[in-house]
C-alpha cells in the first residue's frame, strides 16, 4: 500500500500579521488530512534568559526592549530538537 506524501506548509510574517488565523482556517478546511500545528511562540526565551529580574519595573523593561520578530528571541536549538 502506498503512503501518502506528506506536506509541510510555512506560514510567515510578523507579530499580530494573522498567520495563526491563517493556520487555524487551514486546520478547518482540511480537518480529514490531519494537520500538525506547529507555534513557534512556544519557544520564545523566558524574561531571566535576559539576566536577573530585580522587579517588575525591570521585567517589563526587558519585555519591552526585546524585538520578538528576532530569531534570536527564540531557543532555536530545541525548536529544531522537537
């Protein structure tokens, strides 16, 4: 019996640009396929990966000062390891 390819389809594009809108209405429209949904928002550094957190003023500091849309915002390695 021969298997079925497999797919990989890349969304791209930057923070708020509607690609899990995108994904989502794929997922609907292909539900028999079984699609896989992979977010890469789960793999954004955690606020102490940027250094010690003296307080709350500190943190937001650090959350407002880092560019998400960077690569190097995310933990590659065990992105690429999942």
């Amino acid at each position: 019996m021969a298997k079925e390819p497999a797919y990989l389809i890349a969304i791209s594009g930057g923070s708020g640009s509607g690609k899990s809108t995108i994904a989502e209405a794929l997922i609907k429209r292909c539900s028999e396929a079984g699609i896989t949904l992979f977010r890469e928002d789960g793999y954004y550094w955690p606020a102490a990966h940027y250094g010690p957190i003296r307080d709350e003023a500190h943190r937001l500091k650090i959350i407002s000062e880092t560019n998400y849309d960077a690569p190097q915002s995310k933990e590659l390695e065990r992105m690429t390891a999942d």
